[in-house]
C-alpha cells in the first residue's frame, strides 16, 4: 500500500507564483532577485502556517537556480533545483533552533560557514525557531550575521519576533507575513479537493478556512480529518459535527426567543446546547461573535466585515433589520462583561443563564430609557456635587393593619403605600416595583436636551410622588459661627463643661466650600473637639444640606503646654528618679542580683 502523504506536505508550493496570500513578500523577494539586490540576512516573522519556512526554502532554491526565469522563479529542471527537490543539495543547511539552541551548536555552523560552495553560487543557511536560541547563541552569532562572506546567506525565520535580541533584529531584513484571508484559503481549499477528486460543499470549506482562522498549514490538516471521516465526502453537516462548533441557527433562535422575552424557550435552548458538550464560556463568546455581526450588517457599508459563510449572509441582514441598534450594543456589553467575569464564577451554568435572563428583559430597559425613538443619556455634569443621601425610616414607625396595608408614618406627613393580596390564580407580570418618593434635582431640562431622569419623569411622574431635594448651601462664616454656638450650648446643657470651654475658645476659618479649620490652643482641647467630630458634623450637614463638609483641627503654636511629670519620663528614667530618692531600692538590685529590662 502506498504511504499517505498529509495535504500540507504533498502540496506544499514549489515557487513564490503557488505560495498563498503572501503576494507582498514573494514580490519583493523576486524583484531582489532578478535585480541582484539580495541581503546577506532575513528574517521570516510571523503566525504559524502562513509559508515562512515555505518561503525560505524557495529562495534558497531560486538563488542557486542556473536558469531563473524572466518573472524571477527557478526552472526546476536544471540539476540545482532537481538536487534541491531529491533533498541531496550541499548548499542549503537547515537547524531546527528548538532542538539546536547551544552555543556549540551555533560555532558548529559558523564553522561550516568559512567553506565556500562546490557548486552553486550561494550557501544558504535556514535557522527555523530562531526565538528558541539562547541568549548565549545569539551573542556568538553576532558577528558572523554582520559579516557573513559573500557566498553565505542566513533566513531566520520565527512566529515570536519579539523575543529576538535587537542586535540581531538590526542586522536582519524583516518580512512580516501575515495571516491567509478566508477567501484565499477557500479557494486553495478548492484547487487540492479537485486535485483529489473530492466532493465537497463550499460552505464546508468555508466552515474549515474559518476555523482555521487564517493558518493554511490548520486548515490541510482538518481538511485531511474530515476527508477521513466522511470517506470523501464533505458536506456542512459532517464538517460542522467533526470540527465541534456551534451552529449559527442556534443562535438566531436564541436571539428569537430573547427578543419576544420568552425566557422558557432561551433557557431550555440553552440547556439543549449545554448536553451537546458546549461550555458557557463557549456560548457567551458564540453568542457576541454573532451580535456582532449583526451590528455590522445594520449597515451596507460595514456589511463586508461579516465573519460568517456565505450561506448565513442574507439571514444576518435580515434580523438586524428587525433590531433595533441600542437593543446590540447593549448586549454586546452585557456579554463582554460577562465573559470577562466568566472565569471567576464558580457556578458557571447559573452565571450564563443569568447573562440571558438579563438579555431577556434587556428591551423593557430601554423602552424606559427612550422617547420618541430616540435613546436618551443620563444627564453629564461638570460640577461635582456632595452626596445626597435620602434618610431611612425607623422600624418603630412601620405597622401593617387587619387590612393587609403598609402604613408608613413619620413625623411631618403620613405616606400610605397599599399592596393588593396576591391570590393562586392571580397572573403574574413584571411590572416597575412601586416607590414612595422619588427624589429628582430641579432644572432636569435645558433648552432643547432632555436627560434620562427628566423622560422617567414625564412617563411615570403621575404615578409617584416626587419630593425635589434641597440644594446645599455654600459654607459661610455666620451660619457656621451660629451651628458652633448651638452645638457649644448643648455641650453645656450635657454636664460636658470642658468640651464646651474649649468649643468656646477655638477659632473658626474656612478653607473652600466644602472644608473649615479649627484652630485649638493645646494638645489637650484637640482630642476634646475629635471626641465630638461625628455629633458636630452631623448637626453641621443637616444645617447646610451638605454631606461633603469636613474640617480640620489645628493645633496654634504657643507657649509649652504643661505635661505631668509622671507622662514625660521613660521607664529608665522613671526607675533612676525612683533610685535617688529611695536609696534601699539600688541597695536591693544589687543584694538580689537583679536585672531591670526597660
């Protein structure tokens, strides 16, 4: 029986005229051919499966071809090329660096590199993984790679150029390859298939080039797979069970079922998709791929950056005409975050099926948000503005009556909020939660622009009743002066008559208006006036309707405070002090033979 010879090897291109998508890179090479213009070092960077080595090898063959033809390819006939093609040619050298990576190995080629060729005009030397040499080699390498001799030729060729020295990177003519369009690839697809006379469907070949997501070298390999599982025959049913990928119509009926809010049929899809072996991971990143390309095929012009088969186009077009632009955009966000956080979910089903329940409300969220078809923004401010906090009801003033209604009481209104009893049979419905007051800044219009608070309001203003918030007032030296004299009274009136001696004489002086310094005399009156720092500036915030006031103590530079002795002395000198006047105490550590730790 004949040895199978897999697709990327037995077809692998022979002259730059049969290397694929590569057409920026095979030009040039052959213009510096036919032009004599060829460097003595190139490096061949990029993804894997893109032709680097593919294109080594032919340069290597061409510039030793005695009969280049007019377009710069060699002849293949002459005996250069046939000892290339038998694999018996002494002019090209091939090391593999991933395995050849020690600096012997590097002063064993620059060794081979003083004999000049037998035969043939170059010696060329191919270094494949250059990336995997060590730092040691690279540096050995150094000087032959600046100055090689003139017959020598190095093509270095690695898919991490970034990990490449820079001296090395200065003394190479860089060609960047990079990844085969889809299109290129199907249509290569289709040349080998009829080489080998095998049946396929385009959109099969089409699933394959995606999949294997610009590396034509991939896409041999899963096109040889396929060809075996099929027995010759492929068709978009058997490639897309082979190559394990979730089908688009799962998603257009995912997103069906999310966009007529039927949240049964999403989350029993969804488990249809989880027994077929899909993980969510998996599913969130389908299912963005595929609002995506919804998003581009809103319009004509962006239509061409649709990564899907052809056989899936029209439909695209189709259903983003039926969706609305903010209903995407919001998803794709939802999604990203949620993929994002993925990985940091532990129950990664129950995170997924969250991501859809909220897809599957998403649209009455924007419904809330939009007027006249028009999305509306919240509101942006340039002022930063204190925090507005809305004050909690104790329990003690919430009763509920025989009549199964929440009383609410406070001190100035009564507000009743009535729940109606829900029975068995009562149909359910998702419905705004009702609230008591709604709090909303005065002036929400300006001119011709509405925020988002101002649309909540025209909607549902009616419904609630809204109280406006108090503006806060700007910190000013009187108002300040009478909340300390209030709060000094109350001092007083608590039996604290130091706190209030020293409230009494601290100076008061603002800073912005949001700040204020205290000015104390002592140490002492400082830690009297942080003792009251929370009461102070509660009754200083309800004062002025602002929750950003802070303030500062400072203590003002005098005369020396008077401190205790007893406060002022260490622990030896406390014992010295002891020592001089109790003399017994010195006679004792010594009698006993005692050490004083301090």
């Amino acid at each position: 029986m004949e040895n199978f010879v897999v697709s990327a090897r037995k077809y692998r291109p022979q002259n730059f005229n049969t290397v694929v998508g590569q057409s920026h890179i095979t030009t040039t090479l052959k213009n510096a051919i036919l032009n004599n213009h060829l460097a003595h070092a190139f490096l061949f960077c990029g993804p894997r499966g893109v032709g680097k080595t593919t294109c080594a090898r032919i340069l290597a063959k061409t510039i030793n071809c005695t009969q280049i033809t007019k377009e710069g390819e060699a002849c293949n006939s002459c005996e250069s090329c046939v000892s290339f093609e038998k694999g018996g040619s002494l002019n090209i050298h091939e090391l593999d660096a991933a395995s050849n990576n020690s600096v012997d190995d590097i002063r064993t080629l620059v060794e081979q590199v003083r004999f000049a060729p037998q035969a043939g005009k170059y010696k060329v030397y191919i270094v494949d993984e250059v990336h995997m040499l060590s730092t040691s080699a690279f540096n050995a390498f150094l000087k032959t790679l600046e100055e090689p001799p003139p017959y020598a030729i190095f093509i270095l060729a690695t898919t991490e150029k970034h990990k490449i020295l820079p001296t090395i990177l200065s003394r190479c003519q860089i060609f960047d390859f990079r990844r085969i369009n889809a299109n290129d690839t199907v249509a290569h697809l289709e040349e080998i298939i009829g080489k080998e006379h095998i049946k396929a469907e385009k959109n099969a070949l089409q699933l394959i080039a995606q999949k294997s997501e610009g590396c034509m070298r991939d896409a041999l390999s899963i096109l040889d797979k396929i060809v075996s599982f099929s027995n010759g025959e492929l068709t978009y049913a058997n490639t897309l069970e082979h190559l394990n990928i979730l089908d688009e119509a799962y998603f257009f009926k995912l997103l069906d079922y999310l966009v007529k809010q039927d949240l049964t049929n999403a989350m029993l899809l969804y488990d249809e998709i989880n027994q077929k072996g899909f993980e969510g991971d998996m599913v969130l990143y389908g299912l963005a791929s595929f609002i995506r390309n919804l998003l581009v095929c809103k319009d004509a012009a962006s239509a061409k950056l649709l990564e899907s088969i052809e056989g899936w186009r029209e439909q695209y077009i189709s259903t983003a005409a039926d969706i609305s632009t903010p209903y995407l955009v919001s998803a794709l966000n939802l999604l990203n975050e949620a993929e994002i956080q993925f990985k940091m979910a532990r129950n990664k089903r129950l995170h997924v099926e969250m991501a859809l329940i909220k897809l599957n409300f998403l649209q009455q969220a924007i419904e809330l948000s939009m007027e006249d078809n028009q999305l509306v923004k919240k509101k942006l401010v340039e002022a930063h503005y204190p925090i507005r906090l809305k004050k909690i009801l104790p329990l003690s003033t919430i009763s509920v009556n025989q009549e199964a209604k929440l009383i609410i009481e406070t001190p100035t209104t009564a507000a009743k909020i009535t729940k109606a009893p829900v029975t068995a049979n009562t149909s359910t419905s998702v419905i705004p939660a009702p609230a008591s007051k709604v709090e909303a800044s005065p002036n929400t219009n300006e001119g011709n622009k509405k925020n988002l608070l101002a649309v909540l309001q025209k909607k549902y203003g009616e419904k609630y009743e809204i109280e406006e918030v108090i503006e806060s007032l700007p910190l000013s030296m009187e108002p300040l002066r009478k909340c300390w004299e209030d709060y000094t009274h109350y001092l007083e009136t608590a039996l604290k008559h130091s706190a209030a001696g020293t409230f009494k004489f601290a100076v008061l002086s603002i800073e912005d208006e949001t700040h204020f310094t205290i000015t104390v005399p002592a140490l002492t009156a400082q830690k009297f006036v942080e003792q009251e720092r929370m009461n102070l500036l509660e009754k200083i915030w309800d004062h002025f309707h602002n929750r950003a006031i802070q303030f500062n103590i400072l203590v003002a530079v005098g005369e020396k405070e008077d401190v205790p002795l007893h406060l002022s002395l260490n622990s030896k000198q406390k014992y010295e002090r002891m020592a001089a006047q109790y003399p017994l105490i010195a006679e004792l550590k010594t009698k006993l033979n005692l050490e004083v730790y301090f």
